[in-house]
C-alpha cells in the first residue's frame, strides 16, 4: 500500500468518532497529488510507504488502492520518516529452515510456532523448498527437455504434495488465497514446460525460474501459518531484493550494494517486523530469475543477515549441531559447542555437512554469530560459529575441533628432474587442468621442485592425465619429465582447528596416530594458517583413518577391537576381567575396549559392534557358528570402523602361534600369554621381532615368563637404559614352585604332587609341568631377550619325570606309579636337609658364558629362593649395576587369575601406546 500526506480538514473541525469515513477524492485532485508525489520521489524525497509532501499541511494519507483519504490525526512527520527507513542492527533474528524442517504441514506449523516463540524485536526467516521438492522440480525440467511425457504427470505430484500440505495447515480465505496462486503458478509452468517440450532445450534461466517456486510457495504457506495467530507477516519474493551475478563456474557472487538498494525499496512497502523469506533463489543484474546454486539457502540467509546486520542467523536441521566427524563413520563423535568461522568454512569445504562452503563470508564481515541448531530437538543448545580469539596457551585436546573427508579422489604426480628450477612449470600443469575444468582439492609440492602432486575428483581424472600428457608430450619424451601418474581410489582426511598453528606437535600427534593403525600416507598438505592438515590416503584406510585420528585427539574414547582365542580358563578370567573392569577403564582411562570375536577350537562367535561380556558364554553355547581362524582373523582385521584391532592368544598352539607373523604384517597387535613362539625355532623368532621393530605394530608377551610378574618388562627396561645383563636365576613355575615348598617334613612327593594336581596347579597330565619343558621355554624366551641367539635344545634340562614313567598312556597310569619313587625323592630331600638347603628347581641364564640350564638345585635357607611359599615365582637379575646385589622380582607365578592379570595389562600398555593416557 502507499500512502501520501495530503491537507488535513480546517484547523478545529471534527473527525466523527468510531471509523472514520473516507473522504473521495475527485480524479483531478487524485492525479495532481499523485503528480506531485512523483516530484517529491524523484527529488529524494521518498519515505517508503509514506511520503510528506512538503508544502500541503496535516496528516490524512490518501491510500492510493483505494482512492481514499485516511485521517491519522496522531502520527507525526518525524515518525513518518522514521518508519520509511529499513532498521538494521541487533533487533533482527535471521532464521533459516531446510527442506526437512519444511517436509509437511506439521513441521511448518513447528517452524511458525518456533517463529512465534522467538522473543526478538524483528524476525527474517528464510526457507527452502519441501523436502525433495527441488529435486522434483530440476526433475520436471529434465523430463520436459528430454521430451518425456510423463513431465505432466509430474508436474501434477508437485501440485498434489502442496494443495494437500495447504489444507493440512490452511483454511478459509488464506487457503482459498494460496490455492488460487497455486492453481495460476502450476498453469505457467504447464505453459513453459511445454515450450521446454516441444524446443527439447532449456536455457539456464528457464530452469532456474521453474525449479525456485519450490521456496515461493513454501515461503506462502509458513506467511499464512503465521497470520492464523494474528501476528502480521509479509512474505519476500526474494528474486526482487537479491541480485547476484554468475561466475561461470557454478557459483554466483552477491551484489551486497544493489541488495542492500533492493531490500530498502521492498521493505518500504511492506514494514513487517515478521518477513517469510524465499532461499536458494535470487536475480541477475538484468532482473532474470536465478539460484544460489545447490543447497544455497544457508547462504541466502547469510546474505539477507549481513544486508540487516542482525544479531544472529540460526541454521535449524536436523541434528543438534556440528559433529567433530561423521557419526555414521565415528560413532563416538561428539557434538561442538563452539567453531570459528575459519573451522567451520574448512569443515564446508572438506565436505563435512555443516553449512554452503560460502556461508560464512557474508556474516564475518560483520561478526554476526550463526547458530546450528535442531529443529526435531529445541532442548539441544546446539553449535555456535563466531570469531574466537586465538588461545596461546593451547593443548592438543583443543586444538584440534574437528576431521572431515572427501573420498572418490585421484591424485596425480607429475614428476621429473627437468622441472626443478624452470620458471612456469605449476602454471603450466595447473592451466592444462584448468581448461579441461577439473576441480583441484589439494596440492603438494617437494621443496626441490622435482614433483608436484594433486588431488582431483576420480570422475575428472581421465581428462586431467591426457591434457597433461598433450601439454608435456615434448617434456616426457626429452625425459625432462620422468612421468605423469594417476594414483586411483585415493581419500583425503582433514584435520581442521584454529589453534593449531599455536599448538606444537599436532602434525607429530596426527600421524603417529595413523602409523599406529598401520595406515600409509600418499601424499599432505599443510597451509602456513595451520587451520588444517591434510593428508591423502587409500581409499579403503580412510575410515579406519578418521577413526584412529578422531580417537587420538581424545575427542572420543580410545577404542580397541580385541579377539580373543582360547576361551579356556585363563581366556574366560580374562574376560571376566574385562568385564568388571570396562565400565572403569571408559570412564577414568579414555579406553574402550570393544571384544569382537572369541573362538575355541570348535565354535565361534562374531559382532560388529563389541560382544555383551556379561553373557558371552551363553552366546558362545546358542548364538556360534563353526570355528574358522581365517573367518575370524579377517573379521577383525577388516572391520573399519575399529582403527586399533589386537588378537589375544590366550591357548598353548603352536600352530596358532605360527600365525603371528602374518597377522603383524595385517597390522593386528598380538598379545599373549603362549610361549610357543618366542621359544620356537631361531630363525622364526629373530623374523617375528625384527617385523615388530621396523612396524608401528605391537607384540606382547609378559605373561609367557612370570604369569602377572614384570619379568619381561623389568630386563627391557634394564636393557634400554644401558646396563648389562650378567644372569639371570629364577624359579620360573609356580607348579614346581607349590611342590618343592611342600615338599618337606614327613610328606612324599607323590602326595604334594596330587595335591597340586587337586588344587588346579598343574596341567591335567602333571608330566608336562613335571618334565622342565616349560622352564626351559621360559629360559630360552630371557636368553633370546638378552640377546644370545639359542634354541630350544641348546638349553640342558633335568627332568623330574622318571625315565621309566615317561611312557605311561596315561596321566592316572602316570600318578599311580608314582608313589613307588618316593624313597629316592625323600633320600634327595634328606641330603639337603643335612646341609642345611633345601631343593627348589630353577632356570637359569648364564648370559656372560652365552648358555643356559634347568635343574634341581640346593640352596641355603636363608637364601631368598628358600623363602618362598605356595606357588610364588622368583627371579634374580645379576647385572653390571646389580652385581653385589641381585634385583629381585618375586611374586605369585602361577594361576589363571595371575596369568589373565597379566595379559589384561599388556592390553593396557597397548592402549597408552595408541593414544590412551598412560
């Protein structure tokens, strides 16, 4: 409506109360009013909808609709101008609702209610289309283009989808209003549709103005939402205040100034403090219909906020705000509280689904925060973008925000001698690239100049190589160029965070996490900003990638797949431990340990996302399939959303023992308590720790010596920190060890023996425990750790088992016949008592002779050996810095409590190797 100030009635004459009548105007009066109304607008003198003619006194406005004029005997000239003007500034709240939001008539009844709740002075809401509505749209013209009848039929399922939306949310005039709209829209797009049809070419502009009236009859019916609760609302065609001019290359660039011209003269003519905006389209210089381009509502609403310099712009989607990865790839990725405007344009650009990569631009300029909020879940706070200083004292826990990826890349390397130092060589490669309109994500150059890599989607990579190959045909066939090559099926992960060009080590921290997770870098990127560091994998490392990294910067728990094998006594106590103890370490630790798989030797069970320990045995006994070691191995070792996978042998196999090498070179960690290995042939051992120290990949074996005992540790550590190892002496079973410390008094040997045997100490057949076999596996382990290279039968053992007892079928045959030795054992027994020792059976590493043994020796009793009781391990280690005094480790060396203890430890010590605090 616009109004024009025009002589009031004589100074003292009445207005009648109630509704004023309003006087006619006789066509000669209205003509020369609005003649000098033009005047008036021409000379500057426009105040939007109302305009003072200076010199005619008073205040009735003539409604120029209506031919009326309207006495508004209380607003003055000053407000008058006042209103004409468009505010700017903190009172306005930018609100922008995707398609999803905008999907049925309940939803945008939930965006008017949001809308109607926000207590800001005046509220810009920008909308998109229903929910795949643009798709149906650019689906139409593509029909109608390619002569498809069925455009029709189309056409008709978008006018259904908003006539029954309308009268889901609508009734009486306003949806008679909308209807009627509809009803003429969907005629002219008939009507142009058709021309498409019958020319089977469509222009740009055509396209564009087709597809945009998704966002118009949106933007319609979230008006008239509003209007039902009698709060006043306009609604903006925003192809009449937005002016944006194409690049040429898929993106268009605001006119801010035209815009800003624009958006004055609308809002002069519709002062609503509630204004229902249309996204994604706009209008070219010459006035022709356009679009922002895909998903380019987010950037509407970044403009219009920047054009009314509001105090916020919410984002409204469907999640509760910015995740620091992708949740369908991290699981534990968490919900950011805060982003700067650089971390979230990198994230856009990276392909993480935050916001149009151009979003933020307009809205920095003027410092205007953009809000990501949930519109399924008001309660979420949601993420905030804003500026945010620069924290010097920054810790890699905050440094780095957030990880993004792009995958179906190539990465091509052209590379050779020839261009180190010849000015133009990049300007060359990239103007090749350039005119077949590739898109390049990322370059990385050698500081020597010798080869110069990038990125580019995979779709456009065949075009790249053969410009490339056309552009240097010369360069490679001189040999200045060595070659052109094309690495396929590449990703990029992305690690993005402000803080990081102020934080030192976050390039050391990313990729020890990935050499960790065995996962190889084919090329980085890395800008002087330090706002991301970039770098190039294979396509299928790429989530175990993000997952590794993610989990480092502790921005979700540090997650371990574990298969166990070898659900026998200590394999079940162990994952009883793990059991009562996972809640714990997640809490307090950063660690999660997830059990991926467990198999015996018959049956197994599998699952994707961690086994249930506290019902693992039931499932193991219904929910098993067959046992297939390569079924199991590959189900860990392939299982991506898992970077850190660790196999715990938990048997005494030596075939499965023989695998161990091949699942290093997999990258799965080995952890056992199986000595089978590391006491097995020379050559096979030496093969085993040369792979584990030229890899990020781990093996650990403490429990192989001294069950729960630091042995192994203990010698490393000595080792590591220069000392040398003399001897080694110790009483390595604590089966020989509970014997020979009940062994004393009146009792035979064959009833200690049974004893054991009852108590669980020794194997079911005591001959294994008995015969030294497993000392001597214990010795060879310590003498390989010192560094001498020995076999197993290099190693002299006495064995305990008579020679003539060693043929016995069975173990019972065995214990039965047993009894009939005991005088000899009680003769030995006797000669040490005599002299004051006491027999104890030991293992020993001469390690300055380059030899060692097992025997049954004497020993003094107040010698330390002679101290111990039930089935306690001891160990003395005689060094150059503990040569008057032996260290000594001593403890229970024997148990499935103990021995399962110890392998949960290692486990532990893996996962502080892989990030978990230690």
């Amino acid at each position: 409506m616009s109004s024009l100030a025009v002589a009031s009635p004589q100074p003292g004459a009445a207005i009648p109360a109630g509704r004023p009548r309003r006087p006619r105007l006789a066509a000669s009066e209205r003509d020369s009013i609005s003649q000098r109304w033009r005047c008036e607008k021409t000379q500057g003198r426009s105040f939007g909808s109302s305009v003072r003619i200076s010199h005619l006194p008073g205040r009735l406005y003539l409604d120029v609709s209506k031919n009326m004029l309207t006495p508004i005997a209380a607003v003055s000239v000053e407000q008058a101008e006042a209103s004409a003007h468009l505010p700017k500034g903190d009172m306005w709240s930018v609100h922008k609702f995707g398609g999803t939001c905008m999907g049925t008539s309940q939803r945008i009844q939930n965006v008017a209610d949001i809308v109607l709740h926000d207590p800001s002075e005046r509220k810009l809401v920008v909308v998109s289309a229903m929910s795949k509505v643009t798709d149906m749209m650019y689906n139409l013209v593509n029909k109608a283009q390619s002569r498809d009848d069925s455009y029709v039929v189309a056409l008709d399922e978008v006018f259904e989808k908003h006539m029954a939306t309308a009268k889901d949310l609508l009734g009486g005039e306003d949806l008679a209003r909308f209807l009627s709209q509809l009803h003429a829209d969907v005629s002219n797009l008939k009507a142009m549709l058709r021309a498409i049809y019958i020319a089977g070419h469509v222009t740009e502009s055509f396209s564009d103005f087709v597809v945009g009236h998704g966002e118009l009859w949106s933007a319609q019916m979230l008006s008239l939402a509003i209007k039902k609760s009698g709060t006043p609302c306009s609604w903006m065609d925003t192809r009449e205040v937005l002016v944006v001019n194409p690049t040429g290359s898929n993106q268009v660039d605001p006119d801010y100034l035209e815009s800003e011209k624009r958006l004055e003269k609308w809002f002069s003519r519709q002062p609503a403090k509630t204004i229902i905006a249309t996204g994604f389209i706009a209008s070219t210089p010459e006035n022709i219909p356009t679009t922002l381009k895909r998903d380019g509502s987010d950037f509407s609403a970044a403009i219009i906020g920047s054009l009314v310099k509001a105090g916020q712009v919410t984002i409204w989607t469907d999640v509760d705000g910015v995740f620091s990865a992708d949740p369908r790839k991290v699981s534990e990725a968490v919900i950011l509280s805060t982003l700067s405007y650089q971390e979230a344009w990198e994230m856009s650009y990276f392909g993480a689904n935050v916001l149009h990569p151009r979003t933020i631009i307009p809205v920095m300029k003027y410092n205007i925060p953009i809000v990501i909020r949930n519109m399924f879940n008001i309660s979420a706070p949601g993420t905030i973008i804003c500026q945010q200083p620069a924290n010097e004292d920054g810790d890699l826990e905050a440094c780095v925000k957030a990880f993004a990826t792009i995958d179906k890349l190539a990465l091509v390397n052209v590379e050779g001698t020839g261009m180190a130092g010849v000015p133009g060589t990049a300007s060359a490669i990239f103007g090749a690239v350039k005119d077949v309109g590739a898109n390049v994500i990322m370059i990385s150059q050698a500081s020597s100049e010798h080869s110069v890599c990038f990125a580019v989607p995979e779709k456009e990579v065949a075009a790249v190589s053969a410009a490339l190959h056309v552009r240097f045909r010369e360069a490679l066939s001189a040999g200045r160029l060595s070659k052109v090559e094309v690495i396929h099926n590449c990703s990029i992960l992305a690690a993005v965070g402000l803080r990081m060009a102020s934080t030192p080590g976050v390039s050391a921290t990313l990729f020890d996490a990935l050499a960790k997770a065995n996962i190889n870098v084919r090329a980085i990127a890395q800008g002087c900003s330090e706002y991301n560091v970039t770098v190039v994998l294979k396509h299928e490392d790429c989530v175990r990638a993000l997952r590794a990294a993610h989990s480092r910067f502790f921005l979700s728990k540090n997650t371990l797949a574990v298969g166990i094998i070898g659900p026998g006594l200590i394999g079940r106590t162990l994952l009883n431990q793990l059991k009562d103890q996972a809640a714990v370490l997640k809490e307090n630790m950063n660690i999660d340990l997830r059990v991926m798989g467990i198999t015996g030797s018959r049956t197994m069970v599998l699952s994707d996302i961690g086994i249930d320990l506290a019902h693992w045995e039931q499932q193991l006994k219904t929910e098993a399939e067959s046992a297939d070691l390569d079924k199991f191995i590959h189900h860990l070792s392939e299982n991506q959303l898992f970077p850190n996978r660790v196999l715990v042998d938990c048997t005494a196999d030596t075939s499965i023992a023989s695998h161990y090498y091949d699942w290093l070179k997999k990258g799965i960690h080995v952890i056992t308590p199986n000595k089978k290995a590391n006491s097995g042939p020379l050559d096979r051992y030496l093969k085993l720790r040369t792979l584990q120290r030229a890899s990020y990949t781990h093996y650990f074996y403490e429990a192989t010596v001294g069950a729960g005992l630091p042995i192994i540790s203990t010698l490393r550590g000595l080792l590591e920190t220069g000392d040398k190892i003399l001897r080694i002496e110790g009483i390595f079973s604590g089966t020989l060890s509970y014997i020979f410390n009940n062994f004393e008094g009146t009792r035979t040997f064959s009833d200690v023996v049974a004893e054991a045997k009852e108590a669980g100490y020794t194997e079911p057949d005591p001959r294994e425990d008995l015969s030294g076999t497993d000392v001597a596996r214990k010795v060879i382990i310590l003498a390989r750790e010192s560094g001498l290279r020995l076999e197993l039968s290099d190693i002299p053992v006495r064995s305990l088992v008579p020679e003539a007892l060693r043929s016995c079928s069975t173990a019972d045959e065995y214990m039965q016949n047993l009894p009939s030795y005991d005088q000899d054992w009680a003769r030995e027994r006797k000669d040490a008592e005599a002299a004051g020792e006491v027999l104890r059976y030991v293992g020993v590493v001469d390690v300055v002779n380059k030899k060692g043994q097992v025997e049954l020796r004497r020993y003094k009793r107040d010698h330390p050996f002679a101290q111990l009781s039930g089935s306690d391990n001891i160990i003395a280690f005689t060094t150059s810095r503990y040569k008057e005094q032996p260290l000594i480790v001593r403890g229970p060396g024997a148990g499935a409590e103990v021995t399962a203890g110890g392998v949960f430890c290692d486990i532990l010590r893996l996962s502080s190797y892989l990030g978990a605090p230690s």
